[in-house]
C-alpha cells in the first residue's frame, strides 16, 4: 500500500488539505495528517478544527509522497518549519511525490527546495517566487515528482493527480464515485 | 449578514461539507456547523475527525440557509435524525435556502422533505428516491430555494452555488480567490 504523509499547520486551507485526503484515501492510498502543533489540534484558515492523525514529530522519510496544503498562514507556518522544508526535499531528491498547491509551493521555492521547476501556485504568491521557479499558469502542473496546484478551486484535481501518480489504475473509480464525468 | 447551519453527522463526507462552509466563509455568510453527536467531535466517512461548532440540540430556525452534506453513512444518520429532517422542511416551507449533495437528497426525498422537486444526488442513491422527486442527471440543480449536487466531485460547485444563492454579488470574488476560471 503506497503511503503519504500531509503537514497540517495552523492556518492550513480546509478543501486544499481535505479533498486531496479523502481522494487519496479512497484510492486505497494510506495517508497519514501530521499537526505541526504540539497537539492533533489544527485550526484551518477559515475556521475549522481538524485532529491530525499524528504530531510531526518524527522523522516521516518511509512515505512515497508528502503533500504540502495552502492557505493563509498555513503556507507561511510550513516555511517556518525547517524540519517539514527538509522532509520535502528529502522527498523531492529520493524521487518520492511532492505535491503542494496555492502557496505553499512558494514556501517550498523560498526554502530552495525547487529550484529551476516548472510549477504552478497562486497567482497572489506568484512575487514571492520571483525566478527561483518557472511558474506555468495551469490549475495543475506536474514536473516528474513534482505536482503542484493553483488554488483551492482545483483541490479536486490535485487529489486526482495525487492518485493518477501513485496509483493511475484507480483514477477511474475513483472520479467514478465523486460523481465526476469526463 | 446571511447565516447558514451546515449538519455534520457520523459518516460526512468532508469534501461535500467543508469545502461549501469554507467557500462560504470566503463569501462573509456566517457559517455554523451542527454536530448529531451529544460532543464537538464529528468523525468523516475517510476518518478525519473534525471540530463543529456547536451541538445539534436547538431549534437553529434562525438562518438563512440549511446544508446537508452526503457521504455514507452520513446521509443515513441525517436522515435518523427526525429533528433534523424537521429542520430541512422548516427551511424550505419557509422559503430559505436548503442545500443537499450526494446521498443526503436521498434523506430529504424519503422523509418527505422535497416531494415533487427536481433534484439530483449520487447515482448510487437513485433507487432510495425512486418517484418521490424529479432527478436530473446534472452536477447542480437549482429548484427554487433548494439546491442539490450530485457528488464529492461538485463540491465546491456546490459551494459557490450556495453563496451564488445567498451573496450572488460575492461569486465573483470567490471564484478568483480558489483561482477558479471561467
């Protein structure tokens, strides 16, 4: 069973961090939300208190992919963790999926974890890349074991893309049961 | 400012519940969510537990709108809850807004909530309806005050349906902010 860990920080967007769970699980895929609190408690940027499963405590290196939510503070709080930058490009170097949508794919370009890829992000993050990053105006952009997304708009689509790279064969139950036509 | 009551029972799928309140939420609707249970905790049909607002043990006849969220065996716990059920008709007897996605469609139509109404829901729920509504193959069916999505997959369609119904000024903002494109 392929595994994927996702970072809650406080501040995280709801639909950006949860469809991408919910799509991922019903692939067969176990994901395991880790809180950057001290605590299962996060608060999401619209008020929402979600538990995590476990506190990012660990080490976490035996996923086959970790994914990184926006959202505002949430993508900054991300940044600010120097362990969760460095779980990323642990990720990222040992050809483990790296997905990040909205802004956090800024944090991931600001801690120069993804230097010289093609991503896409949110239009208002855009600056804070600058040109460590070639920034493609798409709802999702995938560049080998990097999938990023533009917005919350499109949280659907990057659990999709989530699942179409480590399980492509269940892509199409699973848009099946969310009742998605093509 | 509009209010809208969101129900979270045991079993909610949390893409069709959450990404609507936050959407909301982007729009100013003062967004409540009602938990079955007798505590907070509210677990989702893929295991992610989340906070709700306040316990369901009020009359809550005071918003502008009532959502139910589907997922299994979400929708079947709303649908044990008569005074829940009873809400639903208040809400749409009293022209407010009633949302409902998925299975939760199937609750209303069987507890005689939206009896003759065009609607559509999840495929897999269908045969619970069987001629008690109108169905329409369709991501969105607007019906008056009562707005029913098909699945998972249109949840934030949903969303901004709701908002569309209640702020439509709003849309336009919101849809920019998930970096939605027409």
């Amino acid at each position: 069973m392929k595994k994927v860990y996702v970072l809650l920080a406080d501040g995280f967007e709801v639909i950006e961090a949860l469809a991408p769970v919910d799509i991922m699980r019903r692939a067969g895929i176990e994901v395991i939300t880790l809180s950057l609190n001290n605590n299962l408690e996060v608060m999401s940027s619209h008020n929402i208190k979600v538990m995590a499963d476990k506190i990012f405590d660990g080490e976490f290196k035996d996923g086959d992919g970790i994914y990184f939510p926006g959202g505002y503070p949430g993508y900054e709080n991300l940044l600010k963790s120097q362990k969760a930058m460095e779980l990323g490009k642990y990720y990222l170097e040992n050809n483990k999926l790296v997905g990040a949508i909205c802004g956090a794919p800024s944090s991931l370009a600001r801690a120069g974890v993804i230097d010289g890829k093609n991503i896409t992000l949110h239009f208002g993050c855009y600056d804070l890349v600058g040109d460590k990053c070639n920034i493609i105006d798409k709802p999702i952009v995938v560049d080998g074991n990097l999938i990023t997304g533009s917005g919350a708009g499109y949280s659907v689509d990057m659990g999709l893309a989530l699942v179409n790279y480590l399980v492509p064969e269940k892509v199409a139950d699973v848009k099946k049961a969310l009742t998605i036509k093509d």
